[in-house]
C-alpha cells in the first residue's frame, strides 16, 4: 500500500504521518488488491481534519474524521475506513446465492431423498 501524505494549513510532521501509517497499515490488511491512498491533514477552526481516499479497481472508498487532537481524528478514520472495508469483504466473501449453494439443495430434499419443489412452471 502507496500512501500519500498532504498538509493544508499545518506544518509537515514525521510522527504523525509515521502514526498513521501505522494505523492504516492495520486497517488495510483486508483489502483484497494493492491500491493507492491519499492522506489529507488540515486544520478548520480549532479542528484537526483528516480525511483518507483508497483507490482500488473494485471501489472507491473515502473516510473524513475532526477532532481537537490529530491523533483521535486519525483513530476515527482508520475504524471508519475499517468498517467500510469490512462490510465489502463479507460482501465479496457471501456473493452467492444461497439457493444454489450445496447444503442449502440437501436441506430440500425430503427423507426419501425427493426434491422438493417450491415453484411451478407457468403453463
């Protein structure tokens, strides 16, 4: 994972791009492809803003947190960022129909091993 750091109206830091590339390196185990992310550090008001972008072939995924500490607003992205991963590979890992699936033909069959038929055809 490529990641890219960029600071709007906040001086350069090593720690914090070091912290969140630790942290994100944790949260992007579960992608399933190498892509390429984006990091953005600014500040809005008393706010840290830090809003990630991932760029993958399958999707695009963003996740944006504000916090009065940079490190709780990186916190916030990468569970967010997590999340968003997570509910894609169950996704990716259960895309079949559970219909066709084998266990799912054995529970249809009756005790004399008879299929049984849920719909008929119209005549």
């Amino acid at each position: 994972m490529k990641l890219s750091f960029f600071f709007k109206h906040l001086d350069h830091s090593k720690s914090v791009e070091s912290y969140t590339q630790e942290k994100l390196s944790k949260t992007l185990f579960y992608l399933l492809k190498e892509s390429d992310g984006k990091v953005c550090f600014s500040k809005k008001n008393q706010d840290f803003m830090v809003s990630v972008t991932l760029a993958t072939k399958q999707r695009y995924f963003k996740a944006e947190s504000g916090h009065f500490d940079i490190y709780s607003a990186v916190d916030d992205v990468a569970e967010k960022l997590e999340r968003q991963l997570l509910k894609v590979r169950q996704i990716n890992k259960h895309h079949k129909k559970v219909s066709l699936t084998k266990s799912a033909r054995l529970e249809a069959l009756n005790p004399r091993f008879e299929l049984k038929v849920k719909y008929r055809k119209a005549a």
